[in-house]
C-alpha cells in the first residue's frame, strides 16, 4: 500500500484507506439505431438497451491519507480520479477492495447540487444544513461565505437565483459554503479553478487553515501549479491505475515529462 506522508515525531492519524480499491461502472456506448420505433420495441419486448459497456475506472488503487495533508490527484482526462474521489465519498460503489475513511467525508464538485431555481441566499442555507451546520452556525457563518465567494463583489447577486449566475460564479459559491465548516475529510474537484487570482488565493489560505484544524484535504485539479503550491503530497492516475504517489514536486514532475512526451 502507497504510503509516502511525510514521518514526524507524532503519531500520525489515517483519515482515509483505499485498499486494492476497483471500480467499474456501465455506460452508453454508440448511438441507438432505429429510432423511436425501435425504442418503443424495446420498451414493449423487454430487451436489452444495445450499446452498454463495462468502464474500469479505478484498478487496484491503495494509499493511506492522514489527518493534516492536503493531496493533490493528476493526471490526464479520464484517469479516475473523480470516480476515485466519489468512490471515497461513499457515492460511487466499490467492485473491489475497500476503502476505510474517519469520519465522513465530504465531496465538493463543480457540478455539486444546489437548486438553480433557489436565490443564492436560500442555496448557503440548504448547503449549510446538508453539511450538517445548525442555523445558528449558518446565520453565524452567512456573511463570511458571502464576501468569501466574492458573488456581490459586482452587484447584489446573492439575492437572484442560481441560473442566473456563471459556472464560475456558482462554483465559488459552492466553495465557499463547504469551506465554512471543518471538516475530516474534503475532497474538492476542480473548484480552484474558477476563480480569479484573488479568490484562488482564498481558497488556498482556507485549505491551509482545514489542514490545521481538521484532517485531510483531496484536490482534483489539471493546474499543475494549483497542486504545486496547495498540497505538499500528489497521486498521479493514469488510465485507472496509480502510477505514482510522494511529494507533490516530485510528482507533478514526473507527470509534466510524461505529458510533454505524449
């Protein structure tokens, strides 16, 4: 099992174990033919959908996460490691091996469920409460996660629903509330690239503060730098399987000179 956290003098506490972890999930594959005919003669003879396909996303991942480390996930377009993370979540299941984690962990994605239809005032206090916050900590919290997101900085833009606003602006928000509260574990796909530069610096300051107060953050990002200078510790994924796992420097690295020799 991967294990390069860096070895101090206290004893270290494992936030998450992914061991011999496999996932495989079914997909579409190839369009339907025949159209609506053939569609309605499938539904009435009960036959198979054509096309499916198995996907092996995740093969014989293993690592151990500690309380205080902040890992950056690589690699290229569809290495796993989002199935990986949702797998950590409890949100994707495990056709093989198992993963162990403390406490419950939290997964924050760009495409993560707020209510388009809802202002961004009503989001932080549905976000809050599924986080599991009180309102009290919410009404506490509010105005932080506001100026955090940075949504009013150009006009009173909490108060309008969610579909009014950008991909960008609705993935701050979304940022903002998850990083109100601590959390044991957080795992974070692709929200710190949204931002300008003000706000990505924000963010890395606020999982700084995460790692010092709680346990374990997971970043999923194509920014190389972001990963660079947010986490100190990188695991690189290709094709499904864990191609390296130590020092984020020494793995981005390694990533850049594959990458540049493609």
């Amino acid at each position: 099992m991967a294990d390069s956290a860096p070895h101090t003098g206290e004893t270290r506490v494992p936030t998450v174990i992914a061991d011999e972890v496999h996932v495989v999930y079914k997909v579409q594959g190839g369009a339907r033919k025949g159209g609506a005919t053939a569609a309605l003669s499938r539904i009435f003879t009960r036959g198979p959908a054509p096309g499916i396909r198995e996907v092996h996303a995740v093969k014989g991942v293993s690592f151990t996460a500690y309380k205080g480390e902040a890992i950056g996930l690589i690699g290229s377009n569809g290495s796993g490691k989002s199935t990986l993370l949702k797998a950590i979540a409890g949100l994707q299941p495990v056709a093989r091996g198992a993963v162990y984690s403390h406490g419950r962990p939290s997964l924050l994605g760009v495409n993560a469920a707020l209510m388009n239809d809802l202002t961004g005032e009503r989001n932080v206090v549905l976000g809050g409460l599924a986080m599991g916050m009180t309102r009290e900590q919410i009404k506490e919290h509010y105005q932080d996660i506001v100026d955090f997101s940075g949504i009013n900085e150009k006009g009173d833009f909490i108060s309008l629903p969610m579909r009014t606003y950008s991909s960008g602006m609705g993935a701050r928000l979304r940022f903002s509330i998850a990083a109100a509260k601590d959390h044991d574990v957080l795992m974070i796909d692709e929200a710190l690239a949204t931002g300008d530069a003000a706000f990505q610096r924000r963010s890395q300051d606020r999982i700084e503060e995460l790692r010092e107060r709680a346990g374990t953050v997971f970043l999923v990002s194509h920014g190389i730098n972001t990963v660079r200078e947010t986490c100190d510790r990188a695991i690189w994924l290709e094709a499904g399987v864990l191609r390296m796992d130590g020092p984020s420097d020494e793995v981005c690295a390694a990533y850049e000179a594959f990458t540049a020799s493609r």
